[in-house]
C-alpha cells in the first residue's frame, strides 16, 4: 500500500503504509510511575449549532477513556487536551466529569479532572473574590464525583492579579479547603498565550519561586506539580526543590522520556497529552520501566518523540487536532470533527506528516483502514492520493 501525501513545501512525496498493526494489549497500572493521559474528547458532528454549546458524542468519549484504562493508564480528566477553553465550556467539561469519574469507579480506574474558573466571562475584571468562587465550584465538583483535582491555570486570575501575592491568596485558600491533596498545573504560554506572566512574573525564575512557595507552604495538600512549560532543565529544578512526597508531573510533550526515565536520584510520574495517541507505546513502556528494563523503556518512547514534537509544535495550542486526527485513523471514532471546528486549525500538509509519523510507529490497528480515512480526508481538500 502506498499514498501519496503533501509537504508544506508545496510538492508530494509518496508514502508506503506500516503493514504492522499494533497488537492488542491489556495490562494494570504501571507500578514504578504514576501515568496520566490527558484524554481527547469526541465531538457530536449531528448535534445542534455552537450557540446551543458544546456537543459531546458521550458514547465515543467514554469507550476512549476505557481504552486508555484497559492499558493501565489513568486518565486526566477534561483538561487541555479536552478543549478546555478553546470549545469545550464548563457545562459539558462538568458532565464529563460526572460521567468519567462514574465510569472509572466501575471499572476501577485512575481518574483526576482539571478545575479551572473557564464559566467566567472571558477577560479581566473579575474580582478575586469571584475568580476563588469560580474555582471552589469547579474542585468541589469533582471532588464530589469522586475525583482528583488538578487546579488548572486561569485565564481569569491572569488578566486580573496585580502581582504574585494575589495567587497566593487564591491558591493558598483553594489548598486549604480542599478535601484531599490536589495536583497544580503550571500550563506555559506556548499553550496558552493569555497564561503569559503567571505567578506574577514574566520571568520565568521569579515565577518558579512564587509556584515553590505556594507549595511548599501546603505540602500535605499537594499530591504533586505538573509542569507545562516544554523546558526540561526548569522542570528537573523543580522537582528538585519538591518537598517531600510531592510528585512532578511531567508535562513537557517534548523531553517526556528523559524526564520520567530520571536522573538516577529523580524522576517525573507523567500527566501528558501525547499520552491519548501513543497509548498503546506508553503502556508497554511503563511495562519495561516496571521490569527493570531502562533501555527497554527509552527505545520505546523515544522512539515516540518525533510525532509529539510535531504534533506539539507551534502553535502549540492547536495540537489537540493532531490528536483527535489520529484517533479518527485509529478506528477510535467514526469522524474528524471537533468541539468548535478546530479540525480545521492545523494544515493539510502537517496532519499528513502526523498520520505518517504515527502509521511508522505502528499506531493503526488496522493500517487500511487509517489509509482510506487518509484518503478521504485528502479528498476533501482536492488532493488525489
């Protein structure tokens, strides 16, 4: 089989498809690392318009995240890799959270779900009374559906304080209320610009100091850190200074295997959004890594990074499309389309680099079927393959 697939350059270039097709695999939950993937959702492409909010096909959605558990991943919850923010509105990111954190309670699976203050009106303005109400909704809710909270960074609270000692109070109340100990997501401006200058400071080192102090002043109220910021040697420094017992997440979809293999002393667990389509290579990874087989792990996931780097570059933001691309190849849903129409934020030429990244790396389980959607997806922009 082959296809012909186009460059950015303007020219084609043929591509033979992968005959392996991934083998199926059912495992528990790796044992030397906490993994986390931050899980896709699937649009209802039948539903009403966008006014009406957004449109989730709940069935799809939920056979996605029970494939992730089968794999013995946990699944992260209605956070970025879920639209957050960029379609998914707080109505339908609360019933997913409802309706995830039931499913994996059946089914005994991992499960923490992003709060945030996203049914704010968009902008500043807000007081910082109300951006902490906004906030407590959220984290009560999940914790009410039986889940871990990651807080999530706010837009709100970014257009809003004044300096660092107002996330501070913010953060440092959230922690005290909190029912258990909660995951804190510092997401970096390459996912989202309006999170430039969070904890106070454009400069990166003040800004780590005010994140440290938040969680060094609530260590027992911090299950860990998850850092989204594509900097490994910041993310190592950090989890250096980490009281102890508290976890770093890794969230940098460009160094991961580095990061959660360690540095012999250290070690990222890993909550990451390159997870959801290299699920089947993270799990088998995880499976080496419990094993005692380091080289094992690292010839598997490294083996993965030039697909998340792709996937992840910039716009960064826009790398939710790439994912639900590949999940639509995979056989996992039967569309392409998004939660507010961001199939269409990515060109033709980088989802044709992503199918053939990932068809390399045996992703399909069915390499003819990922071809043929391929195809269609050309032939929608005019491009005979």
């Amino acid at each position: 089989m082959s296809i012909r697939l186009p460059s950015a350059d303007g020219t084609f270039r043929t591509h033979r498809s992968n005959p392996l097709r991934s083998s199926p695999l059912a495992c528990g939950p790796v044992r030397s690392r906490r993994f986390y993937a931050a899980a896709h959702v699937v649009a209802d492409p039948l539903a009403a318009s966008a006014e009406s909010g957004a449109a989730v096909d709940w069935d799809s959605t939920l056979a996605f995240r029970h494939r992730l558990w089968a794999l013995g991943l946990g699944v992260a919850e209605a956070m970025d890799t879920a639209q957050r923010g960029m379609g998914l509105d707080w109505p339908a990111a609360a019933e997913l959270i409802r309706r995830s954190a039931a499913e994996a309670r059946a089914v005994g699976g991992r499960i923490v779900c992003g709060a945030g203050t996203d049914q704010l009106p968009a902008g500043g303005g807000h007081t910082r009374t109300a951006i902490t109400a906004a906030y407590e909704e959220q984290l009560a809710h999940a914790e009410e559906c039986g889940s871990g909270a990651v807080l999530m960074a706010s837009r709100a609270l970014a257009a809003t304080a004044r300096g660092p000692e107002d996330y501070m109070e913010v953060y440092g109340g959230l922690l005290r209320q909190s029912a258990r100990p909660v995951v804190l997501h510092w997401l970096g401006p390459m996912f989202d610009p309006e999170l430039a200058g969070y904890w106070g400071h454009e400069d990166l080192d003040r800004a780590t100091e005010v994140f440290l102090k938040v969680v060094a002043e609530h260590p027992a109220k911090v299950d860990g850190v998850k850092v989204s910021l594509l900097d490994a040697e910041r993310e190592k420094d950090i989890r250096r200074r980490l009281p102890s017992g508290v976890r770093c997440y890794t969230g940098d979809d460009y160094h991961y295997p580095e990061l959660i293999a360690g540095d012999g002393e250290l070690a990222s667990d890993a909550l990451l959004g390159v997870f959801d389509p290299i699920a089947p290579i993270a799990a088998r990874a995880g499976l080496a890594l419990d094993r005692g087989d380091p080289a094992g792990f690292r010839g598997l996931l490294d083996s993965t990074v030039s697909l998340s780097r792709h996937l992840f570059a910039p716009p960064t933001r826009y790398y939710k499309t790439g994912v639900v691309l590949l999940a639509w190849l995979a056989g996992y849903q039967e569309h392409f389309a998004m939660v507010g129409g961001l199939q269409s934020a990515r060109p033709l030429p980088h989802l044709a680099t992503a199918y053939e990244l990932a068809d390399g790396l045996g992703l399909f389980p069915d390499p003819e079927l990922a071809e043929r959607r391929m195809r269609q997806l050309l032939a929608v922009y005019g491009v005979a393959s």
